[in-house]
C-alpha cells in the first residue's frame, strides 16, 4: 500500500467514525450527556469555539457546554440544508431539510414523517441516510473551514503567538 493509499484509508475511516457520532449526536434529540459524549469523541474546534461563546470569560468550559454547543452546531448544519424559498417544495432538497428537521429537531417519528411527506418507508430511510449524509458533510466543511483559518492568514489559532 502507498503511503496516498494509507492516507485516504485512513481519511475515509475518519470520516465514516465522524459520521457514526454525528448519527449518535443527532439522535440524541438534545440529550446534553450524550452530546456532550458525542462532543467529547468528535474534539471539534467548531463545538469548542461555540461552547467558549457560551460561558464568561473567567469560566471554564464544561462538557454541559460542549454538548449544547454541538446540538448548535448540528441544528445550524440542519438550516443549512433549508433549499431557498424558489425551490419548489416537493423536490427531493426540501424533503432533505423536511426529514432532518422533522425528526431531529421537532421529534417526529418515521411514521409520521412518510405520512407528511407522502413517500413509503423505505424511501424515508433512503433519505433520512442521505440527510445525515449532507449533515455531516456540512459540519466537516465548518470543522474544515476553522482548521485551515490559520493557514489562511487568519489570527485565530490555538498556538501560543511567538515573540520575535
């Protein structure tokens, strides 16, 4: 095995694990011990970030934070997959955000969600696979973003500054 074929083994272990927690984050419906579990696993600087945001300068962060930062993050990924209000509602997008809103956020269950959406079972699970799918995608794109903000020239990094 090359050493490009072990990185990208390695990268897609990453993400299916990354995936498998945001699937357990998700499905927490806000539990804030499990999230704060799910936080804990996944070490996002986008949950750290929000979680500091949460609490006065001089507190610590505890993971109570941590799991209402990342129920945060998750509801943020959720509204990030809302299609513009010129899509027509009964494309596959909205069914999408319909899914991943109706079930994680407001609690529904599979059932009443293939009745509200007119679609059979295993359509609803198609698509609840893929909603997870594009949450996920959504949230390593943040992660991705603030890990490279320094790279970018940004000042916001975790390093020590250092005196020249």
């Amino acid at each position: 095995m090359t050493e490009n074929q072990l990185r990208e083994t390695i990268s897609n272990n990453n993400q299916r694990q990354f995936a498998q927690i945001l699937t357990r984050a998700l499905r927490s419906k806000g539990n804030l011990l499990i999230l704060a579990q799910c936080a804990d696993q996944l070490s996002l600087q986008a949950v750290e970030q929000r979680a500091r945001g949460l609490v006065s300068e001089s507190s610590v962060v505890t993971d109570i934070e941590r799991g209402r930062a990342l129920w945060a993050l998750l509801q943020e990924a959720i509204d990030r997959l809302r299609p513009t209000n010129s899509t027509p509602e009964h494309t596959p997008a909205w069914r999408l955000y319909a899914i991943a809103e109706g079930i994680y956020v407001q609690g529904k269950s599979a059932r009443e969600m293939t009745a509200e959406l007119g679609i059979s079972s295993r359509t609803f699970h198609r698509e609840r696979r893929a909603a997870v799918e594009a949450l996920t995608t959504v949230v390593w794109q943040v992660e991705q973003q603030l890990v490279n903000l320094p790279a970018q020239g940004h000042s916001q990094t975790n390093e020590p500054s250092k005196s020249r």
